[in-house]
C-alpha cells in the first residue's frame, strides 16, 4: 500500500505538488481567520491599551478576557456581519474541500492524472476564493460603521483597526487562487483526458 502511494506521488505533476503545498499553507491562513478574534480591535482609549477584538463569530475584551468572557455573535442581527459570515463559511469550507480533492489525486492511483477532476477542481477554487473575497471585503468596508460600533459615551474612543484574522483570510484567498490557475493550467496541459499511467486503473475516486 505504502509503495502504491509512493507511486502515485511521483507519478503526480510539478504543478499539482507546488498545489498541495500552497494548499497546506492556506489552509492554515483558512482556520486561523475563520475561528480567531483577530478581524478587528474596537478602542476605548486613545493609548490604544483597551479593546475589544472582534472575529467573525466572536468579541472578547482584552481586559481580564479569561474572566471577563466573550459575547457570541452566531446569528447576530446585523446585515453585513451575517453576510460576512456566510461567505466565510462557503470560503472556509471550499478550501478545505480542495485540500482534500488534491490530496487525493496526488496519494491515489484512482485520482492522480483526471483532466476533468482538475479543471473542475480549479474552477471551484475561484468560486472559494470569491466567496472569501465577499466576506473579507463586506467586513473592512463596514467595520467601522459608525451607527455599529460607536459608543456615545466614550468621548476618546480612536478610529477601529483591522487585525491579523482579516490579513489571514486575506492571505488564504490569494493563495486559493494561485492554486486555481496552478490546476487549470494542469488540467489543460494534460492531453487525452487522462495520462497513460491512470487509463491501466481508471475507476472512480
């Protein structure tokens, strides 16, 4: 089995390995900013020193934060924070999924070598990207929304920054789509459908 899988890795293409790497780094950047707190800091103080940071699901004062607790965002009734949301779920899964897809064209006989499976697979890349593209782009346009998050009793309160969670997903976007262009240029590349290797075991992944 071990030789079986040590065969299909060298049997996969240049471009669908530098894929699977890419992919292992933006899938780190994918659960870093899907589950941390790090989208944006809220100040009450012009020292910068008292926040709130906020994520996508939730906020968490940094003054005593063990303590103090985090207050839950899931299903909060705000337009552009659900939208946020959503398409952060559709990127955060897609990209998952296209770890897995490579995966196993690479680490299986059955997978390694379809055209169709990598365009296919690039083709959903572009819409993952563009989903994390619509969340992180509704996020920074509206985090600072004055009618949301400004307090009219803190007086010295400065202007919100977006964190290192929003830079992640940022990050894992571009990624996806390098990934994207890397498998459609791969599929295309690959005449006949399916390489000589994979048509002696063609059968469904």
């Amino acid at each position: 089995m071990a030789g079986g899988i040590m065969a299909s890795f060298k049997a996969a293409t240049l471009m669908k390995k530098i894929a699977f790497i890419i992919l292992l780094v933006a899938v780190v950047c994918n659960f870093t900013a899907f589950t941390t707190t790090g989208w944006g800091y809220k100040y009450t103080d012009q020292s910068k020193q008292t926040y709130s940071a906020y994520g996508l699901w939730r906020i968490c004062p940094n003054t005593n934060p063990i303590t103090a607790g985090c207050a839950s965002m899931d299903g909060i009734a705000v337009t552009w924070m659900a939208i946020s949301q959503t398409f952060a779920v559709f990127g955060f899964v897609g990209i998952d999924v296209v770890l897995l897809v490579v995966t196993l064209q690479i680490f299986s006989s059955k997978c390694n070598g379809l055209k169709d499976l990598n365009i296919f697979n690039a083709i959903y890349c572009f819409i993952t990207a563009l989903c994390w593209l619509i969340a992180v782009g509704v996020y920074g346009a509206f985090f600072d929304s004055v009618t949301y998050y400004t307090n009219p009793n803190t007086s010295n309160a400065v202007d919100p920054d977006l964190g290192y969670a929003f830079g992640f997903a940022v990050v894992a976007l571009l990624l996806e789509l390098v990934v994207g262009v890397l498998l459609l240029l791969d599929g295309r590349l690959k005449t006949g459908g399916v390489s000589q290797q994979s048509q002696q075991s063609q059968q469904p992944c």
